[in-house]
C-alpha cells in the first residue's frame, strides 16, 4: 500500500479546500460536497519536512531569524540537480509565496497605468495583482490547437508592440499542464527583448513533471536576455506546504534586485518566518524520493480519471505534461457553465474550478485536482457521472 492510498481527514482544519467551500461556492452548506478544485494535495507532506518542524518547535524560542547558508544551498542545489540550472545564491531574493513575488515584481519594475502583458486562459492572480496595483491589462489569449493551447506570436509581438512594460509567463501552464519547449520560450524571449519588455516567469509547478516531461527554466535558456528576467518559485507547490507560506525569486540582475528589496522595505516585508526556512531546507534536501513516487501515483490517478471519464459523450481530457490538474473539455455536452456547475454541486456533489476563472478562453473547460488518495479519485469519478446521468 502507497503512503499516497491514505486518506487524510482535512475537515474542521481550517482548510480553504475543504472549509470554504461554502463561501466559495455560494452553498449553505457544503458538508456533502467533494472537493477537488484548488491546487492542494490532500497528501501529507513528506517526513522529513514534518520531522525538521516538530525539531524546529521543541526550541521553544521564536524571535527574529533569518535564512541560514544551508537553506541557500539547497535551492542551489535542487535547481542544479532537477533542472540543469546554476544560479548564484546572490541572485535569490525570498517573499512569502509566488502570487506574493508577482506583486512585488510588478509594483518594482512598472508603473502605475503601464501595461502588463499576459496570455489567457491562465491563472488568476495574472489579471488580478497588475489590475489592483493600479496597471492596465493586455491578454494576448493563447490559441487552442489539437486539444491543446499554443502560442500565436504574430498576436504576441502585436500586443507587446502596444507599449507593454511587463509580460507575466506561466511555466509550466496553469490551468493548461502544458510544458513549454524551448524554441517557444527562446521566441518570447527574443519578442521581449525587441520590445524592451521585462518577462516575470512564474514557474511554481515546475517540480511537477509527468511522465519524463522535463521543465525549461526560462532564465536558463535566455542568453544574453536573462537580466530582464525574474524567475518566480517555491518548494510549496511541489511538497504541499502552501501553509507554511516560503517562496523566492531568482534575479541575476542587481539593480531590479535592488528594486524589490525597496519595496519589501516599503510594505515592512521581512525575512521569511522561522519555520518556512526550515521546511524549505528539508523538502529540497531529504525530499526527492517522496516526490517520485507522488509523480507516479498522480500519473496513475490521471490515467484512471481520463480512461473512465473520456467514454461519456462530449468529455475529452488530453493528459498534461506537468502539474496535478486535469483540464476538462465539456464544450460537445452543449452544456453552458452555469448549467454544468449546478449540476456538479447540487446532482454529483461535487467542487471543480470552472474554466471562465482562467478567463473567457477557458469557457467550456474545467479544473479537476487529482492530488489525493486513488480511493478520492474514484469517489470523484463516480460523482461526475452522477452529475451527467440526466
């Protein structure tokens, strides 16, 4: 039996998964409902991670810390060894999370009323962080393409010719799976620098490889470009430690590293809390085996789901090459969002993410977690075709 066949009881934990379903969905009550919509694994993190906290707690003294020489090493290391890429530790710059690094990143390096550049159907926090720090949006939408999004360039260089300052990179794609190569990353970095743009690569997921896919560092393959390149990352996606709030940007340039820590000062940002270090330290240094096998067992829970849900009329999954989420098309069921939801929540009993929350390109589309135990996934199996019996 897999450590991941466990099911964990989450309930009554003050989890957003399971606890705020409520609010989330508009429900009275949700006690009944299967969640499987947020980007939370329902697996406990591994030992080792557990083991240095608990160590960490018995010291019984919190006061003021800051993050050790080993916890630097450990980033340098992991992204040495999982991704073929040599950073300097003088180029890391911490924060609390990644959706945190995207605000510092736009508030340090455009302006109030410049425009950021993003390519939808993509994670939230793109429209939302430049739009509440006061900048215009510009979506270049992605074009779907043999079931899958691609980048239409013409399109790109067009809007980035519109005097974009900044151009929001999901890498590998969120809500998409898909892992960009490295002839389409080295085009928007060459389409970037001709117009002068800076590029803020968020690259959260990209520990979460399936299947022998292997993730591009975009700073990596930059050349010459790679100063106008903030590279945005954490171990929380990978480990399920988005609770302890730890992330770091990696900057090879000085002068926009000087820009963030200006506006960390600015907003009284400190260093990352005593226990973010620590758990950091031991993900990236003990914790390998653990996300090996996990990668396995979500493979596995996404064959299963594709398999059984691929024979109903309409449904079509095409397997992603990263991340834990499956990107449903229902678009054939002639169903709108609105229709399709209700039926999820209220017949199936259960909580995925519509596609319109990736933007108007993602209509017709759903989100589905399968980071939990098989027996979660089949239970989320069942309730889907209960949804669709009508």
């Amino acid at each position: 039996m897999s450590i991941f066949d466990q099911t964990i009881k989450r309930r009554c934990t003050n989890s957003v998964k399971w606890d705020a379903m409520e609010n989330v969905y508009g429900l009275q009550d949700a006690s009944d409902i299967l969640p499987m919509w947020v980007a939370d694994m329902d697996f406990a993190a591994p030992v080792a991670v557990s083991k240095a906290l608990q160590d960490h707690a018995e010291k019984t003294v919190f006061g003021y810390s800051f993050v050790n020489d080993e916890a630097v090493k450990a980033i340098v290391d992991w992204q040495n060894t999982h991704h073929d890429w040599h950073i300097d530790k003088e180029s890391i710059v911490f924060c609390n999370g990644v959706v945190a690094a995207l605000a510092d990143s736009v508030k340090a390096l455009t302006n109030p009323g410049d425009k950021v550049l993003i390519s939808s159907p993509v994670y939230p926090p793109f429209y939302n962080i430049p739009k509440s720090n006061g900048r215009e949006i510009v979506s270049c939408p992605l074009v779907e393409k043999d079931g899958t999004f691609v980048y239409d360039f013409e399109a790109f260089e067009q809007a980035l010719a519109q005097n974009v300052k900044a151009y929001i990179l999901c890498n590998p794609h969120n809500p998409g799976g898909y892992v960009w190569d490295e002839a389409t990353l080295k085009e928007i970095v060459r389409l970037c620098a001709k117009y002068d743009v800076v590029i803020i690569s968020d690259e959260i997921h990209s520990d979460l490889m399936l299947d022998g896919s292997k993730h591009t560092p975009l700073a990596r393959i930059a050349g010459d470009e790679i100063d106008r390149i903030i590279t945005c990352m954490a171990p929380t996606k990978t480990f399920n430690l988005a609770g302890i709030q730890v992330a770091y940007m990696i900057v090879t340039d000085k002068k926009k590293r000087m820009l963030l820590e200006a506006v960390h000062m600015a907003s009284g940002q400190g260093s990352l809390n005593t226990f973010a270090s620590v758990a950091l330290q031991a993900a990236y240094t003990e914790g390998s085996p653990w996300l090996n096998d996990m990668l396995t067992y979500i493979s596995n829970n996404m064959d299963y789901v594709i398999a059984e849900l691929g024979q109903l009329p309409g449904i079509h999954i095409k397997k992603p090459q990263g991340t834990y989420l499956l990107w449903i098309d229902y678009r054939e069921l002639g169903l709108d969002e609105q229709e399709i939801m209700k039926r999820l929540l209220e017949n199936g009993k259960l909580a995925l993410e519509p596609g319109s929350k990736y933007g108007d390109e993602g209509r017709g589309f759903l989100r589905m977690n399968v980071a939990c135990s098989f027996d979660t996934v089949k239970d989320g199996v069942q309730r889907f075709k209960q949804a669709l019996q009508q």
